[in-house]
C-alpha cells in the first residue's frame, strides 16, 4: 500500500487498514498510539484475526465473507467511540476493510433533517 497522505496520518481518529486476506497494511499515528499495548506500528503485516478474542473473531470472519460494513459504539478506558468497519474495493475487487474509530463525547446531538 502506498504512503498516505499526511492528512490521513495526523486525522484525529483511528484508522487501520486490512487487505483481503485480513493483513493489517496500515495504521495511522492514532491508531498506532491508540494499540501500542498492543505493539503498535508493529502489528503492521500481521493478521487481524490473531488480534481479536471470540465472539469478536468470529463476527470478524463474517464481515469479510459477506464483504458488508459494521458499525458500532464501545466505552473503553473511559472514553467512548463509534466503530465503522467499511470495505474497501480496488478496480471493483473487495481489497480489504478500513476501520475507523472515533471519540466520541458522551452526549451527542442529533439532528433529523429529513
């Protein structure tokens, strides 16, 4: 994968990037801080499967069966996130997936502008 752009790697929310195959490809610098514990930038050629415990994993091997996005919230560490985990194609080939975790406060407005 190439480098990415400098936006991507100071953007204030988490993103790892998996192939096809579920190889962690990339993780940006919030990312990487946010798995240090974890190993960081060196969990970059590893599989993402080998990273996440039961139901996890097997939620996981679904996701990328179906090719179909996840999205959800979590609190961990005191801080809450919402989780989007969207695949990505290339020349119209399922490549992989992007997950993108964001802080969130713990009162979000929400806006019907329908």
């Amino acid at each position: 994968m190439a480098a990415a752009p400098s936006w991507v790697e100071e953007f204030p929310a988490s993103i790892t990037v998996a192939s096809a195959d579920g190889t962690v490809t990339y993780l940006n610098r919030q990312a990487r801080e946010t798995f240090k514990e974890e190993g960081g930038a060196s969990l970059v050629g590893t599989s993402l499967f080998n990273c996440h415990p039961e139901p996890a994993q097997s939620r996981l091997r679904e996701m990328y069966a179906r090719k179909e996005p996840n999205h959800y919230t979590i609190s961990k560490k005191g801080q809450k996130k919402i989780i989007h985990q969207i695949p990505w194609f290339e020349n119209g080939a399922f490549a992989g997936f992007v997950e993108i975790s964001i802080i969130i406060p713990e009162v979000l407005h929400h806006f019907d502008r329908g």
